[in-house]
C-alpha cells in the first residue's frame, strides 16, 4: 500500500481543483483513486463544481448535498449513491450508471 497525493481537475481549464492523499494499492485503478479522490472531497466540504470526475467509481457513496453543479460525471458509477438534495444542475451524466442511486430533491436543471 501506497499513500499518494491525487488531483481532481477542472473539467474546463485541468487546473488542480483539489488534492487528496489517498492510501492505493499499486494496481488500484485512475477511476478507484478519483472514486476515493472525490469522498475525501464531499467529506472535506471541498469545492467540486467544474470538476472532471469522468469514470469515478463511486458506488455507495455519500454524496448528499454535493455541489456538482457542471462536473463532468460521464460514465461514472454511481450505483446505490446517495446523491439526495445534491446540487446537478448542468452536469454531464452520460453513460453514468445510477442503477440505484437516491435523487430525491437532487436538482438535475440542464444536466445532461
């Protein structure tokens, strides 16, 4: 086990948006490390608006009341995600997996 720092990027300009340091397993996968990335995150009451979290694996997480307005959630795993009350609005979904996920009162205005 390895303990690395991981950056999420704005989806529109690559700048670092946010550093975790993650604990990882040498063959942990990009998607697993942004999955781990993004909990630290919404944990940390940290800004992800903008953020490219395209492939996340984030099945199961608690994402209640996360501001993801315009981040790119493209073909992320969000089954069985909690994303109630979550803030979605201009976010892309395409090829997401939500199987699952809680959206109650989640405001999806202009997601894609």
């Amino acid at each position: 086990m390895n303990t690395e720092q991981f950056e999420v990027k704005n989806r529109y300009t690559g700048e670092d948006q946010f550093t975790a340091k993650i604990t990882t397993a040498l063959d942990m996968l990009q998607s697993v490390k942004l999955g781990l990335a993004v909990r630290l995150a919404q944990q940390s009451d940290a800004n992800l608006r903008d953020a490219n979290l395209r492939g996340a694996y984030l099945r199961g997480a608690d994402l209640r009341g996360a501001d993801l307005r315009d981040a790119d959630l493209g073909d992320a795993d969000l089954r069985d995600a909690d994303l109630g009350a979550a803030y979605l609005g201009g976010t892309y979904l395409g090829g997401a997996y939500l199987g699952g996920a809680d959206l109650r009162d989640a405001d999806l205005r202009d997601s894609l």
